[in-house]
C-alpha cells in the first residue's frame, strides 16, 4: 500500500537559493546517504530536472532514481522517482524535496509517495537533516577565510576520508580536481604518478588536498611496514616539488598525517602540536612524511599537516570492526581499557580540511581529534550504550598481538594516545560532534529527535 509521509520538516541555516544550489552540485547525495547502511553511490545525477542517480546495493544490486521534470520548480522543489531496482514490482517510491523561506533560512521538507513502512526510513531522514543543517553551517564559517571558489586537487578521493572531503568541498561551491594513477575519465580528474608527477599536474590548481597512502591495518611484516613508509614519504616528496614547480600553482598544500607522531604510549600527558614526536615505527614514518612536504613550503607555499586521530564511521577503521561485534553483543573493552583513544568524527575531519584550505592563519602541524579523548573502557561503554548492547566480553591484549604480532599490536590495538586539539582549539574552531556519544549516534543512525536540528513533523 502507498502512503504520503512527511518525514522530516527542518529550517536550515540559508536562504532557499542557496539550500537548492547545494543539493544540486556534486556531492550531494554522497553527504546524505547514512554511513551505516550498506548503499554506495555508483553514479550522481547530472541535473536535479531530469539526471539519474544510482546506488549499489549489496550483492550487485542497485537503485536507480530518475529526478522529473514535472515536479522541478528551482528554488522551490525538485523530485526524484525509483526508475528501477530489483524491489521495482512491489515497492514504490517518489520523494518531493520542498524549500520554502522560514525566518531568513530555510524550511526544508521530506514528502514521501512510498509502500516502505515508515519506521523504516526514520532514522534516514533524521540523518539527512542533521547532516544537511551542519554541512550548510561549517561551509559558512569557511566563508569567512575564503570567499571566492577554489580549484582543489586531492589524492586519495575514492578512499574513505577522501570521499567525505571531496563531497563536502564540491557541495560549498570550490571544484575538486581527483588525482587518479588510471586514465582520467572526464575533466576533473587528472592522472598522477607518485613515482614522476606530470610537470603540468597542478596548473591552475589553487590548493593540494593529499591523502594517499597505503593503509597501515594489517601485521606489522617487514613487507607491510616498507608498503606504508614507501606509499607516502617519497610520492609526498615527489608531489610537494611539483607543487612548488608549477608556475601557476597552488597556494596552499594540506597533507595526511596521524598521531602515531606521539608515539604509541605516552601515558596520561595530553599532548598537543607543541609537544616532541615519540618513539616508534609509527613516529619514525609520521615524522619523514612531514617533513616529505618540504619542497612546497621551502618555495612559500603554506603547507598544513593534518594529524589524523582515530577516525569514527561505520565505513572504515576501527568502527567499522567493532560495529558488528557490538551490536551482536559480543562487545568489550580491549586488555585493561586504560589506554588513551584519541577520536574524531568523520565529518569533523572532513570540516578540517576544509578549513585547513581556506584559512591562511593555519599552517604546520595540527591535531584533528575531537576535545574529548576518552580511554577504551569509556568507548566501549559508550558505543554500547548507543547501540543498546551489553559490552560483557572483553578482548585480552593477547588477542590483538596473534592478530598483528607484538609491535603491530603495540602501535595500533593497543597504543594510548591522549592528544588534544591544540592549534585548533585556538583558532576557536567549532566542531559539530564534540562528544563521543553524539557522533556515534550520527553516524550509527541513533540520533534522538533532541539531536537533531528544529523540527516539525
């Protein structure tokens, strides 16, 4: 049976010209699909009037939904359809995305034409707002540091961070140019090879986004640990000088980095930006992969080193092992659950480089980790609790050494790192999920309607 449902009616903080160009640029319906649900996007629409997207589902399947030139009334409304999907015969679906002026913002409203239960799609839509209404504001604050469109080259924009940058940067308005090791497919990807990048690669590029580099989960072989230096030191290198080469460059050159500078146990001293790198394999990396950006702050290049604490999606990394564990109830904490975690929502990191791009004043080393580490046996806790599981079954430190030998185990499982967001805490930087409960539940698809911006249902 189809029903009409309005699932979610939100004022957003911009005007309805703007709330509409955002959803119509590139990245949109990356920054609004929930992370904890097994859909990827496979192809954008190209038009809000009349373009296709498409998803892929599990098990090759996927959604395809066909906006329509009926319901397309900019900057008012825009609708899209389900043109097909193996569920096509028994499922219906037409979804009407209303603006309307409300108070100098928005009122955005979800009407759904659909035979999915209700309760089904609750969380989505809880979801899409919260994040629509914090994407829309951190993209204003950068507005503040840089009021013209950027041309932004990244590596690494498939990957998972990567992913979330690219949406968020081409969602404000600046053009993504993808760095890719493949053909280039169209005019905003070029090809880049980290052993001997093109002399051309980043003309008329005005700022370098850098993310690849080998991931470091995995056993700590002599093999894995040469994949993870190499990947990143020298291409960093390689592509600092090229950056610094290219007569009509980029300004600004933001690099990856991680923590692990600290070193993996530094007991409970809070570290920030000014505190010296520790020990380790992990430091040693951390801190020639720092210093690899050289050539482009050597040719006055501002240069910003992003380190990377511990990410939180269901997508990826840590969160992305545990969620499963959890939520069958089999959750604990890992060894004593002393240890230091020092986190950072996905998209808090997403809004650093954002800033890290668009604000001049920022430049060297930075922490991006939320203000609030926490020690393994609060996370687990805590995760718990947002999934409403038991965390009865704790994880002995040996666990972790059979799976990534003793010094993998040491430097990744169960490292501590107190860290804190030093340079940022100082440039008075805003971060939407201060506490590790409200970015799981974010992410996780647990908002309560108090989490969630102004409503009306």
């Amino acid at each position: 049976m189809v029903a009409r449902h309005v699932f979610r009616s939100s004022r957003m903080p911009a005007s309805v010209e703007g709330v509409f160009a955002w959803h119509a640029r590139p990245g949109a319906i990356s920054r609004l699909t929930p992370p904890w649900q097994p859909v990827r996007v496979a192809e954008e629409a190209l038009s809000l009037r009349d373009g296709r997207a498409r998803l892929r589902l599990p098990g090759g399947l996927t959604w395809a939904a066909a906006h329509q030139p009926d319901g397309y009334d900019p900057p008012r409304q825009f609708v899209d359809q389900l043109a097909s999907s193996p569920f096509s015969r028994v499922l219906s679906w037409r979804h009407t995305h209303e603006f309307t002026p409300d108070d100098g913002g928005t009122r955005v409203t979800d009407v759904v034409e659909t035979s999915v239960p209700e309760a089904v799609l609750r969380s989505m839509f809880r979801y899409r707002h919260a994040q629509l209404a914090e994407d829309l504001a951190a993209q204003e604050r950068s507005r503040r540091w840089q009021t013209d469109a950027l041309t932004v080259a990244i590596t690494g924009s498939s990957g998972l961070v990567g992913t979330a940058v690219a949406a968020l940067l081409s969602t404000a308005g600046h053009r993504v140019i993808r760095l890719v090791r493949r053909s280039p497919r169209g005019q905003d990807e070029r090809q880049w090879n980290p052993e001997s990048p093109d002399t051309d690669l980043l003309a008329g590029v005005d700022a370098v986004i850098h993310l690849a580099g080998a991931s470091i989960g995995g056993r700590f072989t002599e093999s894995h640990k040469r994949e993870i230096r190499d990947s990143r030191i020298g291409p960093t290198h390689r592509l600092a000088q090229a950056a610094a080469a290219a007569p009509s460059g980029p300004h600004v050159f933001v690099s990856a980095s991680a923590i692990g500078f600290y070193g993996s146990h530094r007991g409970d001293e809070l570290l920030t930006e000014d505190h010296e790198r520790g020990d380790g394999f992990l430091a040693d990396v951390v801190a020639d992969w720092e210093a690899a950006t050289a050539p482009a702050a050597g040719s006055g290049i501002r240069c910003v080193q992003v380190r990377t604490g511990i990410v939180q999606t269901p997508r990826g990394g840590t969160l992305q092992l545990l969620y499963p564990m959890f939520f069958a109830g089999l959750g604990g904490r890992l060894g004593d659950g002393t240890q230091w975690l020092s986190w950072i929502g996905i998209d808090d990191l997403a809004d650093i480089y954002l800033r890290s791009v668009c604000d001049a004043d920022l430049h060297g080393p930075l922490n991006a980790v939320a203000p609030t580490p926490v020690r393994n046996a609060e996370y687990t806790r805590t995760l718990a609790r947002v999934l409403r599981r038991p965390a009865l079954v704790p994880v002995p430190g040996l666990g972790p050494r059979l799976l990534l030998g003793q010094e993998g185990a040491e430097e990744l499982a169960l490292a501590s790192q107190r860290v804190a967001p030093g340079v940022l805490a100082g440039a008075s930087h805003v971060f939407r999920h201060p506490d590790l409960e409200h970015a799981l539940r974010h992410v996780l698809g647990r908002l309560r309607a108090t989490d969630a911006p102004q409503t009306a249902h």
